[in-house]
C-alpha cells in the first residue's frame, strides 16, 4: 500500500517559517491529482494540477489543526477565506506543494464527523495574487511603511531635450517612439507643414507618447507580489526588445510637477502699515514664523500683537483696548512669463488651497480670518508649491500680516469710515520672506500613461501571444518557456512496461472547424481600409480544416491591438499613425512592439517644442516586427498571427506568431494520424513523482505528448490522456531539446547573435572554443548552473568566401560531458 502523506502550514507569529502539520486521512480515501498544461479541448487556456475535493476525519489531530472551525463562537479560528501552502509526499518524496483551503466541516448523527479539503497548485495561487489589481497600480510599500508606484523610477523631466535623447537612443526603459496620434508624420513629402523634415513640420516632443519595456513590467509585477519568473524567453534579445505603447488618452496631457518654493532670505524689521498699505514705521523684530529649513510658515495661536501700541499715527486720538485681530497670509508670485501656472498651499502636507491658471505677477490672499479673544483658534503650518506645464521663471515674496483693530473713535472724521484713516483703529504689523529665482521643471508620471488592463489579462495576453507554458517550480516561482521549447525541454520515457493493456480507449482529436486567431479589433484608418479590403482584420489568422465534419470554431485572442505601420518609399522611415477612420485621435487598445534599433536617416528629421527646433539623423524604429539578426527577410519575425507583407521589407513576413509559436502544436493536432489515446498505468514511486507534463512517452514504439494525467495517489494508477506526437526530431536531437537554434545563415556583415541555453537534467553548461572563425567570437570556460544565454559577436566576412564553423556547448553531468554543435554559415 502507497504510503500518503498531505501537510499544511501554519503561520505563527512567534516563530520565523510556518510549522507543517500532518493531516489524519480516512484509510479508505481515494485522493487522485489530476495535471495539465494544455488541454486538447481548450488549447487556449493553461492549466495547473488540482484535485477533487476529498474529506478527513474530524479526529482529535484535524480538530486541533483546523481549530475546530465548525465552532464559529470561538475566537482566532481557522480561516477560511483564505487558502494555507503545504505539499503532498509518495512513499515520503515530494509529489506536489501548493495550497489547501478548507470547503466545509461535516455532520453525522448529531456530530462532526469529517471536513472537505480541497488542494490547488501554485500557479492557481498566481491568479489569486492578481486579483482585479490594474496594471498601472504596480506597487511596493518601502521601510518607512510608504507605498510608491513602481513606476516613479522611470519619471523624467517633461522637456525637449529628455524626449529627443529617448528618441536617438536605445539606452532606455522609456522610449519615445516617432508615432503620429493627431496627425501623420510625413517624412521629405507632403507641404512644408506636414513634413517632418521641414521645420515647420518638425515633431513636437509633445505629440509623442512613450513605451515601456515589457521586461520592465515584469520585473515590476515580480516585486510588487513576492514571485519570481524563471524564464530565459523573458531574458532574451528577442523580448528584451518588446515594448508596450503608453496611450490611454486621445491626446498627450501630463500632470505638471509641483516645485516647493525655496524661501531664502527674511526681513529683520515688521513694517508697521496703515489700511493703503502705507509704511508708518519699522522696528526691529525677527519674523520667526517662517522657518527656512523647511520652507514652512507658522501661525500660532498665540493672537495677541506682536508689537503693543502706542499706535503709528498721523492723526491724533484717544487709544481704546483692541477687539478684534485678523491673521491674513499673502503669496506674491512674480514672473514675466505668459504661460499659465498653479498654485497651491499645504497645511501640514494637506492641501488647503489652491489657486489654478494663474498668469503673471499676482498677490494671491493664501488665508484671511478675523477673531476675537473669546474664540478659541487652531495652529497652520503652511508650505507652497508652483506648477506648470511650460517651463517659468519665478520669485516669490511671503508676507505674513497681523491686522488689529481697536475701538478707537476717531477725533474728526469727514469721510465717513475709521478705517480709511492711516492708522486710526486700523494698523497691519507685516512679516515678510522672500524666495531666490526659481523655475518650474514639468514631470511626465509614467503610470499615468499605462493602458487601462488588469495585471491578470496582461500575462494571460502574453502567453496567448507567444503561446506560452507556464508552471510553478515553487510556492512564489513560476517557469516560462515558449510551448514547443517546453517540449523539447522535457525527457522522452518509455512507459510500456506499466500500461494496463487490458483498457486502452483511442479516441479521434477533437477537430474544430476553425481556429480563429485574433488580437483586439482596431480602429486605425488603415486597418479600416484593410478591413474593407479584405474583409479580415488585420494580424489576424483563420486556421480551418476543410476535412472536419465539425461546425465548432475556437477563437483564441489577445489583448493588443496589432496596427498597420508604414516605410517612406526610398527612405527608412517607418511610422504608424493612430487616427480613426475619421482621422480623428483614438485610444488604441494596448499596443506591443518592438524596437529594431536605431536607424540612420538623411534628409535630417526636425523635432522640437515651440521656441526650438532641433534636426536628428537617426531615430530609434518601432514596428510590429522584428528584423533577422542576419538580415533576412525570411527571417523577420512579426506580431501578426498570419503572414502579412512586411511594411519595412515589402515582401511577405513568413514568421508571424501562428508560424513560430502554433503550428508545431495545431498541424501535430490536426493531422490525420493523430489519435487521443487513453491508457491506464501502475507508476513505479520514482516515476510517479519525478514524470513531468512535458516528458513525451513511448507506448509500444509510439510516441505521445501528455494532454493530461490524473495519479490515484493511494494505488499509483495512473490515468494518461495522450496525443499522438508527430514532431520530426533531427538528426541530432541535443541541439533541439538544449538550444532554442539549430542552425544560422548569415549575410557577409558584422552580428550580434544570442542563443538561448538550456540546461534541461545536466550539472551545467559552458561555452567550448569553436575551431574556426567563432573561436575568439564567444565567452567560453565559464560554468552556468542554469538556463542561459550565449551572446556571439560574428565578425564581418572580408574573405570574398562563404565560411562555416559551429557555436559549441559543452554539457556536464557527473564526471560525464558532451558538446553540441550548432553550425554557422555566413556568406561572402
């Protein structure tokens, strides 16, 4: 009899690592497993092991374990809400972690006879962890206890010259790709106003929206919720050149940055003033409200005058007791600029007020309150900050103003009013700070600008795009490799040993009429035109089997949108415009890309703001494709599903996502000499818990790809779902199954190539020095522990003849080794 064992952890905030408690199961429970990666019937999803909910006693070690949670009176009980990790052994191996969460407890004859548990596997857990949480909501709490987006690090001054350099360089996470949203960008055509080459035409560093590397989301998503993605897809050239458009708006607005101002001198006198402001006297008394560390002004509640009257008067009069103090703050901006500005006012890091498209030198009354004696007041600490979108120049005064009133009755007064006499009943004691020239720097907040998508649909988005196998290696570590370097990362077993011959169902494929293959409907002008064309959106690939008697169709979608990009005929200029049918501005769905590298163009392209114009030779280029490291054509890998002709090379681009990440898995699917195969197998323990999802298994001289298995953990029989594998396997199948590339065909130029490296059951890998023109082309000696990349630098061949050599890796397991060999050919 299998010896089973199921643990769950318990958190204790007394000890540092939860403590693992064994659960009492029913000798008679049947507890099966069931894994899937992929599933023939929804090939569009990615799956994970669960199993059926199964029961446990309630026994005296379950109660204590679940703190006899049918009890709902007592305190600091089980949650259930919530699910608790723990792990399943074999025979004491390992067979599975993940998490259990507790269904229900139940009751027979009056008593708690047993609960339900249900177990889920880790990658479950990585929906749970998402949540609903939005994508631009990325965020850490630091050690003082702050959150802060993940995204701040990537702000950056809101100016020509930080827009132009992420223009002309590759070197950032935020770029700026050359992407008309209000208008086309013409490049050396159209009239002078249209033409990007023209500097009446130049591109305003504030038409352009930015991108960020989708490397960077991950690494972001990776902090913000404690996993860790193990992928040498994701460290590759290839992703590493992704990018996903910052558009969520049909025009470019960003929030200006707030600037504290600077207080740096104070005067050492209060002016005495009369109600028009008129200067009565000075005396000598430090305006200790404003601090000039902090920037901050005080006003305490202590009312009374700073200074005791006798009064500066011009008139005489007989003096009574004061009754009433006003307090009043004043903030004088002062500029020449034309361009608007906001200000706002802070008390105690709260906003009190703000004052909003302010123009030129103003004197903005920040606070004005009158009390009496009897009324009881509170302390304002205030700071001040300006803002604007343009860039201004500035300088401030402060003036902090008591204002006392007495009931002094004037000796003669002829006008009417008390108040409008210098000084009778009526005296300002004024305070004033001053701040030294200062000018407004605008701040583009990047999370301001990510599309509107949840972190859930953005993953789910990627691996649909590059069909994608993702499974845990860990309760916060997830593998993710491209489906068919999945497969060729698994062992191929032979099982027959262990199948029931008795019962084997083969079954036929289930055939759909038609895969659709789609990214999100667009409504760019020109995927409108090739819409009303070809009556298909564009990207888009339609696989149908005109054999099947099916009338199901299976539509497998992405979040992006896929827009149409152009080349300037003769010029390598390549642009995209995202303006709708009406050529008006629209928010595109969520747009990936890639960046291809700068490119060199003559005549000069114009970029500037409204009082600069700059001329650029190069611009960094953003398409749907990524050119070959070689040059080819052939080789030019797209965003599209199907092949479309290529904008950049003019012929058509053969590797689109269906091609590259698909077909392997639907023509395997769809071929005639494929079965679904069930079979029944007693696994040995090792087996049981070492056999993985994408090992291939021999039955009887065939081989099968595991569709999914469901382990009966208490007798090892194992129930196999198989399809039918009919991937052609080379000659040499070490290169297949530990690198991504068999071979390379390359022009006679220079390249930078990167092979990806996996390490699959051995010890490590190493670069071997190649024999020929490769031999000083590649690190070589250095030990890997895991998967990797291999970076080579091909030298220019000026030999007039078409050479070949081989990129060697040498694997070791133990004291055993052996190298594979991938050819290089590169033309004269």
């Amino acid at each position: 009899m299998v010896a089973v064992y199921i643990y769950i952890d318990e958190l204790i905030s007394s000890v540092l690592t939860p403590v693992a408690h064994r659960i009492t199961l029913f000798k008679d429970e049947t507890i099966s497993v069931t894994s899937s990666v992929q599933n023939i019937n929804d090939i569009g999803k990615t799956y994970t092991d669960y199993s059926q909910s199964f029961t446990i006693p309630a026994n005296a070690t379950n109660n204590k374990i679940f703190k006899y949670w049918y009890e709902n009176a007592l305190n600091d009980g089980f949650d259930h809400r919530i699910k608790y990790y723990g792990y399943i052994e074999v025979d004491t191996m390992l067979f599975r972690d993940g998490k259990f969460q507790l269904e229900k407890a139940n009751k027979k004859d009056g008593a708690i006879e047993s609960y339900t548990i249900t177990f889920v596997g880790n990658l479950t857990q990585l929906k749970d962890r998402f949540k609903s949480d939005k994508l631009n909501a990325l965020s850490f709490v630091d050690g003082d206890g702050i959150t802060i987006s993940c995204y701040d690090e990537l702000n950056h001054d809101w100016t020509l010259a930080e827009v132009q350099d992420r223009v002309i360089s590759t070197a950032y996470d935020i770029q700026y790709p050359l992407i008309g949203n209000n208008r086309k960008f013409y490049y050396n055509e159209g009239t002078a106003s249209q033409d990007i080459t023209d500097s009446s035409g130049a591109v305003k560093y504030d038409e352009l929206f930015p991108a960020i590397r989708v490397t960077k989301i991950f690494e972001y998503i990776q902090t913000c919720y404690g996993i860790t993605f193990d992928s040498v897809f994701f460290e590759s050239d290839l992703f590493s050149r992704l990018y996903l458009y910052l558009k969520n708006k049909e025009t470019f607005q960003i929030q200006a940055q707030e600037q504290l101002i600077d207080f740096t001198s104070k005067d050492t006198d209060v002016h005495i003033l009369d109600v028009l402001l008129n200067n009565l006297d000075d005396q000598a008394v430090t305006f200790t409200n404003l601090n000039l560390t902090t920037n901050s002004l005080l006003l305490s509640t202590n009312l009374r005058p700073r200074l005791v009257p006798p009064w500066k008067t011009t008139q005489s009069f007989i003096p009574y007791s004061i009754n009433r103090v006003t307090r009043r703050v004043i903030l004088k901006v002062i500029t020449s600029s034309t361009d608007l500005y906001t200000v706002r006012v802070y008390n105690n890091n709260v906003l009190f007020t703000s004052f909003n498209n302010v123009v030129g030198t103003r004197e903005l009354t920040v606070f004005n309150q009158a009390y009496t004696y009897s009324v009881p007041q509170i302390d304002y600490n205030f700071t001040f900050s300006i803002s604007s979108i343009n860039p201004i120049t500035y300088e401030t005064e402060v003036y902090e103003d008591m204002i006392i009133q007495n009931t002094v009755i004037p000796a003669f007064s002829t006008q009417g009013s008390a108040s409008i006499f210098d000084g009778e009943g009526y005296q300002i004691q004024r305070y004033i700070g001053y701040s030294a020239s200062q000018t407004t720097v605008a701040n583009i907040n990047i999370k301001d600008f990510v599309p509107d998508i949840t972190v859930e649909s953005f993953l789910t988005g990627i691996i649909k795009t590059f069909n994608l196998a993702i499974y845990p290696i860990g309760e916060t570590s997830f593998r993710i490799l491209p489906l068919e370097l999945y497969y060729q990362d698994g062992s191929i077993i032979d099982i027959t040993k262990h199948i029931d011959s008795q019962e084997v169902e083969i079954q036929k494929p289930k055939i759909y009429k038609r895969l659709d293959f789609k990214h999100e409907k667009s409504d760019n002008v020109l995927n409108n035109a090739f819409r009303g064309l070809f009556n298909l959106e564009y990207g888009d690939l339609f696989f149908e089997n005109k054999n099947s008697t099916s009338t199901e169709s299976y539509e497998i979608k992405t979040p992006f949108e896929d827009v149409m990009y152009e080349r300037t005929t003769g010029y390598n200029f390549q642009t995209a415009t995202l303006l709708d049918k009406d050529f008006n501005p629209y928010i595109p769905k969520p747009i990936l890309m890639f960046q291809n590298g700068l490119e060199s163009v003559s005549p000069n392209i114009k970029i500037g703001s409204t009082s600069t114009t700059n001329s650029i030779s190069s611009y960094v280029r953003f398409s749907n494709e990524l050119q070959s490291v070689g040059g080819n054509p052939n080789e030019t890998e797209t965003l599209n599903f199907g092949a479309e002709t290529s904008s950049w090379d003019l012929v058509v681009a053969l590797n689109g996502l269906y091609q590259k990440y698909y077909s392997n898995y639907i023509q395997n699917l769809f071929n005639i000499k494929t079965r679904v195969v069930k079979v029944k197998a007693i696994l040995s323990t090792h087996l049981l818990n070492t056999l993985k999802l994408n090992d291939r298994l021999i039955v009887r001289n065939k081989r099968y790809i595991i569709n999914n298995m469901t382990i009966n953990l208490e007798t090892k029989e194992t129930q196999f779902e198989l399809i039918t594998d009919l991937r052609t396997l080379d000659a040499n199948p070490t290169v297949l199954r530990y690198s991504n590339t068999q071979s390379l065909f390359l022009d006679n130029n220079s390249h930078e190539v990167q092979i990806q490296v996996y390490l699959k059951d051995q010890d490590l890998w190493r670069g071997k020095i190649a024999t020929g023109f490769l031999a000083s082309a590649y690190p070589f000696g250095t030990n890997f522990y895991k998967d990797g990349l291999l970076n080579i630098s091909v030298p220019t061949n000026a030999t007039g003849l078409t050479r070949e050599d081989n990129i060697l890796i040498e694997f070791f397991k133990d004291s055993n080794s052996f190298v594979i060999s991938i050819p290089v050919s590169q033309n004269a």
